[in-house]
C-alpha cells in the first residue's frame, strides 16, 4: 500500500489508474472503506469507457471482498531431471 500511495504523490494529476492501484492495496489489506472513498475518486476522474470497470470493483469491496484476478493456470513445478 505504501507503494501505491508514494507512486500517486509522483502523479500530480493523480490518474484513476492509480487511484485504482490503491484502492486495491487498501482492500487487500482489509481497509475496504478507503477503498471505495478511492474508487469514488477514480470513477470521477476516470474516462467514460473506463468507469464501469471501477465501479465493478466498488460493488466488490461493498461486499467486503479484494478484486483477485484467477490465475491464467495452474502452476507446476520445474523438473529438472533428466529423462
């Protein structure tokens, strides 16, 4: 979270996308009020393609739940054995 909040104070705009960012270390670390008050900021400054996405993510975290994304596939072990 500490991340997310230093790389906005580099963004003088502070652009939804790391509003967004934020909001999703804030609800991974169980600060779902923050969360949505972030997302708020970022469906205001979002661009009009972009807001349904955030407010997606502002449903989930009204349900006291981080946005995860699934794994693609599940992850093996290397073996390194020779056959």
């Amino acid at each position: 979270m500490e991340l997310a909040e230093f790389a906005l104070t580099l963004d003088e705009r502070q652009e939804s996308i790391g509003l967004h960012t934020l909001a999703a270390a804030q609800a991974s670390a169980g600060d779902f009020s923050a969360a949505m008050q972030t997302l708020h900021k970022a469906i205001k400054r979002a661009p009009e393609a972009e807001r349904t996405v955030y407010q997606d993510r502002l449903v989930i975290n009204q349900h006291a739940k981080p946005f995860r994304i699934a794994p693609v596939r599940p992850v093996t072990q290397a073996s390194f054995q020779s056959h």
